[in-house]
C-alpha cells in the first residue's frame, strides 16, 4: 500500500459559510414560498432535509496530525497539514489503532478522560465520546513493561526499555497491519528478547556478542549504548511495513531478577574483595622490597636470611592485617 497525499485546497471555511448562507436561504424562501409558489417551499425543506450532510465534508487538522480518507471501502488518499479542509462528505476517515492507548506519553484521550470523570460525577448519565480517527505524526515514546529474560549464560534478567516512534506513511499504518500500536508493542518485546539473548549481564570470557566467531567484552551492563542500537536496529526492521519509524531506543531498567539477585550480589562482593587484597598484598610486598633495600644500601642492620624471612613474616603481616597491630617491644638480644 503505497500512501498518496489528498489534493484539496484548505477552503473548509468557504464551505461552511456557504452552507450556513444557503440554510438562510432555506428558511427565507420557505417565508416567501408559501405566497410564491409551493415548489420552492419544497425545494427548501428538502435542502435543509439533506443540506446537513455536507457538513459531514469539513474536516479539521492540527498541526503533526493526519487523517486517512476512504471513500466506500477505497482508499483515497491521507492529509497530512494542518488546515481546515471540505472533502467528498461521504468520505469517512479510518484508524483502526484509534481506541488503543498505550503506556506512553503523547497518547493520551483527553476527551474521553473528562468524559470518565463527568460519566462517574452523574451516576453513569453521560456517554463517552467516540475516539478521534486522527493520526498523530508526533514522536511518542512507548514504555513497555518489564521483561524478565535469560540472558547468553541463562542468567534470568529483568530489563525495560523506552522507544521514541513516530509514524510517517498513514497508509502503510493502518491498511498494512490491524493494529499499528499494538503490531509496534508485540515487535519491540521480540526484539528486546533477540538482542538481550546475545549478551550476558556482565562481561564474561569467551562470549561472541557480535557474531563474528571472535570473543569480546560485550555486556549489557557496559555496553548499553550498542545493545540499545541494536535493539533499536532490530525493531526498524520489524516495523517498516506498518510505516513507522524508530528514533530512538534506549534502557530504562536493568537489573538481576529477584530469584538470583542475592547469590550475584554476593558473587559480585567476593569479586570485590578479592580485587582489593590483591591490591593490598602487591602493596605490601613492595613496601617489604623497599624496606629490606633501604636496609641494606645504608648498612643500617645486617640481617642474615632466618631474620629478613623473620622481618617480611612480620611486615606482611602488619600491612595486610584487616586490624591494628600490637607492637612487640624486644628489649633483649636479636640473637
């Protein structure tokens, strides 16, 4: 379906006021009719009978708005600026997606909320308006749910992301697929599960991310702006026969799922600890080389092997103890 842009010139309020001068009319020569002839008093309740119809005709676009005109089932053509229009009166605007609302910003029904809340303020007297058939070109951003999926080391994750969309052929949306919000919510689920089945949460030796046969340091920890384009990337592909485009795409929420959270924590803790007494030690074990070279440059003491083993014994003990030392005092003889 390809989409093509109704030409009509922006002349609704023409239209309007010659309809409203041509009920004026109406009523006139129903006035003078009677006395003239009854065939114009015929005439004129036929037209103000049917004349309403042509109001049917005027249609009204905002800016960032379209509408798409089928005209007994065929398809006649989308408006896409803003103005306010007088087309074929039975031509009827179509958007199957108009009562679907989505968990995102910019698509919100603002009528039908005040009409929600009139509806629960008079007992359920009111009615709720009928949805706009209006197609917003504005970039919405879609926050779908949460997901829990297993990432490459079958490490269950829980992950959300935001998707900026915005639709740019109205008939690709709306005659292409039966629902063109719902069709963009199921796509990005499925990507977000085939791009996040690639990575492991953190960086883990020997995993291939990109598919090209060679390991590399990817994660979805450290790496979330290439895991974000490539979701990004996949979700365009899904997408371009309903005629929307991907602007942006990116991690909101990224975490361990409960089940497992705890037991990584603490695997994360003992990585931790382990990378500071390594530090530690490394600094002791130069500290000791230092002292035991200090000590021999100056001649300051001459130690023989039994006490600089004695000596490093006691240093590394010192500097690598997770508590204060007590100190000694020898005051006898080293030998």
């Amino acid at each position: 379906m390809e989409e093509k842009i109704y030409t009509t010139k922006k002349n609704g309020m023409l239209a309007l006021i010659l309809i409203i001068l041509s009920y004026i009319l109406a009523v006139f020569g129903l006035i003078i009719g009677t006395a003239v002839s009854p065939i114009i008093c015929v005439v004129c309740i036929l037209w103000m009978c049917i004349g309403w119809i042509f109001l049917l005709g005027l249609k009204v676009v905002k800016p960032q708005e379209a509408i798409v005109l089928t005209l007994f089932g065929k398809y006649k053509g989308s408006i896409k600026e803003d103005g306010f229009y007088f087309v074929n009166p039975f031509c009827g605007t179509f958007n199957p997606a108009a009562d679907t609302k989505l968990n995102q910003s910019g698509d919100v029904d603002a009528a039908n909320s005040a009409n929600a809340l009139l509806t629960a303020a008079t007992g359920g007297a009111a009615q709720m308006a009928t949805s706009s058939k209006k197609i917003s070109l504005k970039i919405m951003t879609l926050n779908n749910s949460r997901q829990k999926i297993n990432d490459c080391l079958g490490n269950p994750v829980e992950i959300g992301i935001a998707v900026m969309w915005k639709v740019t052929d109205t008939a690709k949306a709306v005659f292409n697929v039966d629902n063109y919000k719902e069709y963009l919510s199921l796509q990005c689920d499925a990507a977000l599960r085939n791009v996040v089945r690639a990575y492991p949460y953190d960086v883990a030796p020997g995993i291939d991310t990109t598919g090209d046969g060679e390991a590399d340091d990817g994660s979805l920890r450290g790496s979330s702006e290439v895991v974000a384009n490539r979701i990004k990337e996949e979700i365009q592909t899904r997408v371009d026969e309903a005629g929307i485009e991907i602007v942006e795409a990116r991690i909101t929420y990224l975490a361990y799922a409960p089940e497992i959270a705890a037991v990584m924590l603490q695997r994360q803790q003992a990585s931790a600890i382990i990378d500071a007494r390594k530090m530690i030690v490394d600094g002791a074990v130069g500290m000791v080389e230092m002292a035991l070279n200090r000590l021999d440059e100056n001649g300051t003491v001459k130690l023989d092997e039994e006490r600089k083993a004695a000596m490093v014994s006691n240093l590394l003990v010192v500097l690598c103890g997770n508590k204060d030392a007590q100190p000694i005092v020898n005051s006898g003889s080293l030998y």
